[in-house]
C-alpha cells in the first residue's frame, strides 16, 4: 500500500499496545432515530466518554510515552484549542512530564478548567491569539528556545498512529467491517490515522471525512496538491477550525482512497440539538460533524440501504453557555429564524397592524428592538421572527410587499447579518 507508506497499521497496533490500561475502548452504540432515518445500520463510536471526552488523548499519549528520559525531564509543549490539551494534560500527569499548554483566548472556561484538572501541577496555561494557529506559532517558537518536546494535535506520525486505535476498536466491536467511517476533520490526524490502519486491515471500508464549512482546509489542501493557508475561517467548530492541515495527514490522505464533505455549521448545530434531544448526547460542535454529514454521505458513497455505517463522535467538551449560540444557528439553517428592518409609522396601533396582517398565527417575535429614535414620523426596528415552519417564509414575505410598512430583509451571509450572529 504504497499511498500510507509513512505510517503502517503495524504502527497503530503498537499504539494500542501502549494505550492498553490507559483508556478503555469506547463504545459503539447503534443509534435507531438515525438507522430509520437514513435506511442504514448506524453506530456512533462514542469517543466522548473518554476520561477526558474526547479521542485526542490516544495521539498525545502515544508520543508522550515514546519520548526519551531526558526528552521527559525537559517537557513538553503544545497548542490547543482544547481538546489536545486535555490529552497532554492527562499524558503529562500520568506519565510524569511537565506540559506548557497555549490556548486561544477564546477558549471556553469549561475547557480550561478541565484542562487544568487533568493536570494538576505538571500542567501551565498560557492563552495567546485568537485562533489556533496563534497558539501553535507561540508553542512552536517556546520549544525552539527552551528544548521542549513539541506535541502536535495532528501532523506527527506518532500522534496520527495513536488517533488510529479507534480503527482496531471498530472493526473489533462489529461481526464485519463496516461499509463505511465518518469522521471528523480537523488538521487531518484522525482521518489519516484511520485511513492508514484500515487501508491494511479492512480495505473495503469507506473512510469519509467531514470538515466544517467555515474551515474546509483539508478540502483546500486537497484541490492545491499540498496544505494551503486559509486567509480566514469560522471558528466556531473550534476542534475542527484549522486554517491549515498538516502535512504528514496529508500526505497519508490524499495517496489514499478518500472521500471529503463540508458542513455548515447551522447543520452542526442542528445536529448538536438532536443528539442531546433524542440520544442524551452532549456533543460539541466537532463531535456532531459525522453526524451532520450523514445525509450527504449516502449521495457521496454511494451506500447501499442496508449498509453498516460508523459515524464517529469525537468529543464531548461542550460549554453550556453556548447553546444560546448554537440554538440560533440551528434555527437559521433550518429556516425557521429570519431578520427584518421595518420601518414603523410613529402612530398608536402600528405595532398591531404588523402583528395581525403581516405575522402568521404560528409565526412568533424573538427580537424587537428600536435602532433609530430620532424621528417623529417613522421608527425603524430591528425584528427577529421565528417561523412556525419552514414553508411560511416565502407567505411571509408576500404579506410584507402587500403591507404599507417599508420593510427590508437582513439576508444570511451580508455584513448587516454579521452582527447578529
């Protein structure tokens, strides 16, 4: 298998060897809600009941454990969105080596915190930057000037053979290789992990990768020929939200038989909410990527209707106090939450004018605010309405020409929309 000949599944297996005791293997449930909707076998892998909920551990442990003693008594450094830095963490204390971990600023205080427990004392946090990649120059420049073992989230062979160990766990947990993988993808360190492992053991299963739309870097990568830079990206797929992948995962994936999908991230969201409504799962945003890209997968594949499809869920480190965030997102993509500019005539009874001939009976008002007070005449408000279906949009609109209010739309994608989102 010439395409995965930097990293063998003899690597991965010695990987699992070294996480024998560690971790335990995740589980693989089989979900019914998604098995009816999409006519498969779905399983989700369930990597967010590890000790610290999510797979990065397996690729940070698996370098750490290999480093030398005196590699061991310098330290290591790392950066993080937070997942990884949990691994690190929980390496470092385990194995005894002392970790300086750098995280955006805009890293969750959930995230931090838990960091912060895995560690204990062997553990300093440093925030710099607003994204990962700010990290990752500052971890890059820490281990240049004090002889630190840098640890990367993806592209180094010993992290990719230890994100791997979720394939041998699969194929032990299922009477037959499934017909196809769903992961998530980030800088790449997973998907290529897997794709080496299977490629060997189970050639026949369909590795798909899925990326966030807002930071499709693999995708970029894929169409230059080698990683490229992506001059900006939506962070809010933060375990997912890499400006540009590494080149080690790409190599192994793009010589290898491969499938990409982007995501919205409104269809993330969405898919956050079901998991947590229907299967009790509290899944991050790029724990619900595989999930999210499971409609789309069937189109890609190709997949039988009876196929055995595994969609992994990568990590459970949710803030709480962003479900405002992804509630709003997830009601956007559906169609059912939309923005106006109307514009009121300053008189008694406007406001019901516009409640009872503009607003349909299921139709509601989450947002109402004056943007402008200085007019005698007319008041413009900024209106958010949340539709009771899909399908009243384009009857909402028609009710609005025929209304004598001036009325404008704030549409997706505008740098109006940018500040409500």
């Amino acid at each position: 298998m010439t395409w995965s000949a930097s990293l063998r599944a003899a690597d991965v297996d010695a990987a699992s060897a070294r996480l024998a005791g560690v971790i335990e293997p995740s589980p693989l449930h089989p979900c019914e809600r998604l098995s009816r909707a999409s006519g498969w076998q779905v399983y989700l892998k369930r990597e967010d009941l590890q000790a610290v909920r999510s797979y990065k551990l397996r690729g940070a442990f698996n370098l750490m454990a290999q480093l030398t003693e005196a590699e061991r008594a310098a330290g290591v450094v790392c950066a993080s969105a937070g997942n990884h830095a949990q691994g690190v963490a929980f390496a470092g204390r385990r194995l005894g080596i002392s970790a300086r971990i750098y995280l955006p600023r805009a890293t969750s205080r959930q995230k931090r915190d838990r960091i912060a427990v895995h560690g204990g004392e062997r553990v300093e946090l440093i925030m710099v930057g607003d994204t990962y990649d700010d990290a990752a120059a500052a971890a890059l420049d820490h281990a240049r000037a004090t002889g630190a073992t840098l640890v990367p989230p993806f592209d180094d062979l010993r992290t990719m053979a230890g994100q791997g160990t979720i394939g041998p766990e699969i194929l032990a947990g299922l009477a037959s290789p499934p017909d196809a993988l769903v992961v998530p993808v980030g800088g790449g360190g997973l998907m290529s992990g897997l794709v080496a492992y299977l490629g060997e053991r189970a050639p026949s299963v369909r590795v798909i990768g899925a990326e966030p739309a807002g930071a499709a870097s693999m995708t970029a990568a894929l169409a230059a020929g080698g990683p490229v830079t992506l001059e900006e990206i939506d962070p809010f797929v933060d375990g997912a939200a890499v400006r540009r992948v590494g080149q080690a995962p790409f190599e192994v994936i793009s010589r290898s038989p491969h499938a990409m999908l982007t995501v919205d991230e409104g269809a993330v969201c969405t898919a956050m909410l079901a998991l947590y409504q229907n299967e009790g799962i509290i899944a991050e945003p790029a724990g619900a990527l595989a999930v999210a890209a499971l409609p789309a997968a069937a189109e890609l594949a190709g997949l039988p209707e009876d196929a055995v499809v595994v969609a992994l869920i990568s990590g459970g480190n949710n803030d709480v106090s962003r479900y405002g965030e992804v509630i709003e997102r997830s009601l956007v993509h559906s169609g059912l939450k939309h923005y106006f500019l109307v514009e009121f005539a300053q008189q008694p009874g406007a406001l019901r004018r516009f409640l009872d001939e503009v607003l349909g009976p299921d139709d509601d008002i989450t947002l109402f605010e004056y943007v402008k007070r200085n007019n005698r005449e007319t008041g413009p408000a900024l209106v958010g309405i949340e539709l009771g279906s899909a399908d009243g949009l384009q009857p909402l609109i028609s009710r609005m020409k025929a209304s004598p209010m001036r009325i404008e739309r704030i549409s997706p994608g505008t740098p109006a929309y940018a500040y409500l989102t």
